[in-house]
C-alpha cells in the first residue's frame, strides 16, 4: 500500500483511539504531513526508537511503542521459560507521554505472560540499568529522548547486561517486530493478567542504588571541610534527576542551590529552548542564580538525567560551558589522582571512551599508567568492556565517558549516569577548593601540564524520509577518496569502521583496527590531531569532531578554522558528486 492507503486505513479503523482520529483528520490536506508519518516505518536499531510524538508509522505513539514491544515479547519468549520468568524492567522520564507510553509496554508483555517490574514515577536511564541488573530481569526498556527537544519521544531496549541492547540482538527483536503488519492489533491483558504480571519496583532498589554512589565518594576529607558551605548550583531542567541527584549530594552533606522554576515537571520544557545541558543557554538560570549566589560551578542534567552539563566561572568572572571533553578530562584526572593519592589505583586499571572523544585523556591516562581502549559511539560499547573484564580479570573499569557529556564511574549500571556524574562533580569541586583553587584553576592546569586540546564539533541535519540513506551515502563518498591533507595539516592515516580497517597514507598498508562494525570514517593527522565524520544514531544530522592538539588555544581556534573550511570544502565536492 501506499502512504495515503495507510493513512486511510488507520483514519478509519474503529479501533484508532479518539485522540489518533482527531489528529489524523486534522491532516487530511496536509499530503507532505502524510508522506512524513505514513511513508516510512519508525526504525527499530540499537538506539531503539525515537522520533516526533504523533500518530502515524513514522511518529512515536502508543501504537507503535506497543508494536515494538510485542517484538520483544516474541523474542523474550523465543529464549525460553527463564527468560520470560525473569520479566522486563521499565521506567520513563519526564517527557510528554511517557508515563502512557511505559503503561502501554507493560500491558503488552501483560498480555503475553511476561512479568513486568514498572517504576510508578520518573526514574533515570542509570536506575533502569541499576534495576535490570540488580533484579536479574532479561531485558529493560526506557521511555526518554533523552536530550532532544520537547516534541520527541523514544523507546530504548536494554538487554540483561544493563547495557543498551547489543545490535545482534536488536536485529532479531526488529525481524519480530516486522512481522506486525496490523499495528493496531496488539494484545490487551486481561484484568487477571495486569494483576499477576505487572508489579511495581521494589522502593529498596532506589536504596541500594545509592548506597553504591556514594560508596565510590572519593574525597570524603575535603567534602566534611568544604561540602556545607559549599556553593554550587544544581538544576534537573524539569528532568527526572531532580530527586536523585539531590539526594545523593544530601546523603554526602554537600550543599547546592536550586533552581526553583526548573524543578518542576514540565512536559512543554518551557524555560529553555531544548533541554540539553551541554548548551550554556539551557543553564542559564542556573548561571544566574550562581552569580547572584556567588557561585563558581553550576550543574545540569538531561530530562533522562543520563547527561551532565557544567559551566564554570572563569578568570574574568564569565561563566563558560565546558564541553563534554572537558569535564571528562577534569573527572578523569580528578579520579585517577584521588585513587593514586590514596594508593587504590589497580595495576591493571583501564579507561575507556569513544573514539570520537578527545586525544587528550591518552596523555592523562600515560602519566597513570592506565590503558586506554578506545570504543565506537555508543554507551554500550563502553559497558561491552566492562562486561568483558569481569570475566576474564585481565583490565580493572576505573572510569569511561563520551564527548556527548556522558561518564560513568563504577560498574552499578551499564550506561550514562549523569547521577554519580553529578555527585563526582559535586565533591571534585570540594577537594580542589579544599586545595584553595577552582575547577577552572585545574582545567588551565591540565591543559599547562600536557598541551593543549581543542575538541569541537559540526554537524549537518538532515530531513525527510531518506536522511539516513543519504547520511550514509555521504560517508561512503568519503571513504572513496584518498586524502592526504587538510590545508598544512597532514594525514597519517584513514579509518574506515565500516570495514575494520586502518590505512597508511605513506605507505598504503592496511590493517584491523579491532573495532564493531559502524559507518564511519576518521582521519589521522600527524600531530595528534583528529577528525571524524558519522551519522548520528538518534537524529537526522551528518555529525563531524575535530580534536585539535596546539600549543595553545589562540593557535587551537585558528587551525579548527582551518580544519573547518578544509571539511566543509571536502564534503561540498562529495555531495556535489552525489
């Protein structure tokens, strides 16, 4: 059929809900709207789904969170009676529709005899991975579009591991899930069913989630001297990390601030333009709360509250937003020097980070003695190694983390926390004031001690049903060409992780890089520095990094430029090509 057959076809299906017909009808002249909903299937891959909520086989909706969870059912039972009597952990933010959304899940395994463990209010991403992994259930799903904007809404499987669903295993629930070609049939529970299978989350799992954070406090000595008086301010940007962030910097006797007016729950977002902390505007409240309080440091985390933003006063008295580098670079310093300072440091300890992530944390890593493994983008990537140790012995996890703002400390769950994140920040700022100096005082430091790095990133959107495809067909050009430089800066060698492979420019010698397969290609200068060029996994824009190693920032910004104009000329000839 085609989109408009579709599109009829559910428009006059008694069993639409009243709220689908009337947003359906309201469109019935809206052709591009149409196409836009019906022309297309909402992608089913390791990330999940996400999309605009709306009804449609392209929106997020109840009908599609219910189809996609009735593929998983099928897969769930498809492993056997353990793992359906181990059931489904599931929880959501604070994003609009996701309390229904999650219901809807849990109706549906409801329906299929699958047990489900349903949290009754917000909870974050680092909780649902901590309860998958602490009630042994086989799988999670979280209702979040994490940092998109207020018109998103996703659905993320987790396997039993705690991590996001490995792609292997994705792919199979996604053959499960294409064979439902009716999705407005789904199975309902009876009212037996609900009563037997859906149940609550146990309230001590909250408990033990954080007594294990604050067991990895690492400055408890600076944090009783300085934690009371401490000024610093916290904001959840009407999130789901309001309650456990605060807890836990309670528990530790850490003082913070609020902001008042991003407490809330506020499904519309309306005090910033998109709650992604990682811009300074989406802190700005929180910025302005600091200067009048007198305030150094502030913090935000994501509506899923598996992302921290932080801005710091520098030496002018203007706040700066860190990237997500530079708090890496901080709490990996900050943890590697703690751990050395109190003799805990393993021998065999070991970082992990995507590869798109700053090549300064090498150099930190040298000092420590610490290996560094690098990972494609991707939290369960990250998690996939810590799973490995714990079997073989051979590396100790001290710490990982993403450029996106993304970090995780200890092994309680398997994906971003921006709620030990936050606590980490929180008792870093305590130890360096303990030692009469600022953050910002330690990020000059770090950068005097091991040169500068300058980590920026670029991005193209997308739009329309083919963005992927082209996304895609954009970086297979790339790989087609052979580039030696960029402007003065020379290549040492191409990365093509589509195919594991490393090539030398000098020489032409191939070999594997050792990586999961992913669409993306990565350029190797000579002096360290790096570029990289992917699709993003979660929204339609073409995603460049640049980490630029200078000798300082000044000589940084201008050879970014460089770079800059240098890629964008690159991609204008491929895409011409197209």
């Amino acid at each position: 059929m085609g989109y408009k057959d579709i599109y009829n076809s559910w428009l006059n299906d008694p069993r639409l809900n009243e709220e689908g017909k009337a947003e359906l009808q309201a469109i019935a002249n809206d052709d591009k709207e149409i196409k836009e909903r019906f022309g297309a299937e909402l992608a089913f891959g390791t990330a999940g789904l996400r999309s605009i909520i709306a009804y449609g086989t392209n929106r997020m909706n109840i009908y599609t969170v219910k189809r996609a969870t009735q593929g998983l059912a099928m897969f769930i039972k498809e492993q056997g009676p353990e793992a359906v009597s181990r059931g489904v952990a599931i929880s959501f933010d604070t994003r609009n529709k996701s309390p229904e959304f999650a219901k809807a899940a849990a109706e549906v395994l409801a329906a299929n005899d699958i047990k489900s463990y349903l949290f009754d209010k917000e909870h974050p991403v680092p909780m649902l991975s901590y309860t998958v992994r602490t009630l042994n259930t086989f799988a999670g799903i979280m209702i979040t579009a994490s940092h998109n904007p207020k018109i998103y809404n996703g659905y993320k499987v987790y396997g039993e591991d705690g991590a996001q669903m490995a792609p292997e295993a994705a792919d199979v629930v996604l053959g499960y899930i294409s064979k439902i070609t009716d999705y407005l049939d789904v199975k309902v529970p009876t009212a037996e069913q609900e009563k037997k299978y859906i149940r609550k989350v146990p309230s001590k799992i909250d408990k033990s989630y954080y007594k294990c954070l604050v067991k990895l406090s690492l400055s408890k000595e600076a944090v009783k001297k300085c934690g009371k008086t401490l000024k610093l301010v916290y904001t959840p940007v009407h999130g789901s990390g309001y309650v456990p962030v605060t807890t836990v910097l309670d528990k530790l006797k850490i003082h913070y601030d609020l902001v008042q007016e991003q407490v809330k729950k506020d499904i519309e977002f309306s005090t910033v333009k998109v709650p992604n902390p990682e811009y300074k505007e989406t802190l700005s409240k929180g910025i302005e709360l600091a200067q009048k309080i007198g305030a150094t440091v502030v913090f935000g985390t994501d509506p899923d509250c598996d992302r921290l933003g932080v801005a710091v006063k520098n030496k002018e008295g203007e706040f700066e937003a860190l990237s997500g580098n530079q708090v890496g670079i901080l709490l990996l310093d900050y943890i590697l020097t703690r751990l050395d300072e109190d003799g805990k440091l393993p021998k065999n300890a070991a970082f992990v980070k995507s590869f798109v992530t700053t090549g300064m944390a090498k150099a930190i890593c040298d000092k420590f003695g610490v290996k560094l493994f690098d990972v494609p983008v991707g939290f369960k990537f990250i998690g996939e190694k810590i799973k490995e140790w714990e079997k073989s012995h051979e590396y100790e996890y001290v710490f990982g983390f993403e450029e996106s703002c993304g970090y995780l400390r200890g092994t309680h769950a398997r994906d971003k926390d921006g709620v030990v994140a936050s606590m980490l920040c929180a008792e870093m700022v305590c130890y360096y004031e303990y030692k009469g100096k600022t953050v910002f005082d330690r990020l000059n430091e770090i950068y005097d001690t091991y040169g500068f790095v300058l980590d920026s990133n670029g991005e193209i959107p997308f739009a329309g049903l083919n963005a992927m495809k082209e996304m895609n067909a954009v970086i297979d050009a790339l790989k087609e060409k052979t580039v030696d430089k960029f402007g003065i800066y020379e290549v040492e060698a191409i990365r093509d992780y589509s195919s594991d492979t490393r090539t030398e420019i000098a020489t032409g010698e191939k070999t594997k890089i050792g990586s999961p397969l992913t669409n993306c290609i990565y350029y190797e200068l000579k002096n360290g520095s790096f570029i990289c060029a992917r699709p993003s996994g979660t929204e339609p824009k073409l995603k460049i990094y640049y980490s630029v190693k200078a000798a300082n920032k000044a000589s940084a910004e201008e050879a970014l430029a460089v770079l800059r104009k240098e890629v964008d000329a690159l991609l204008a000839s491929v895409q011409k090509k197209k």
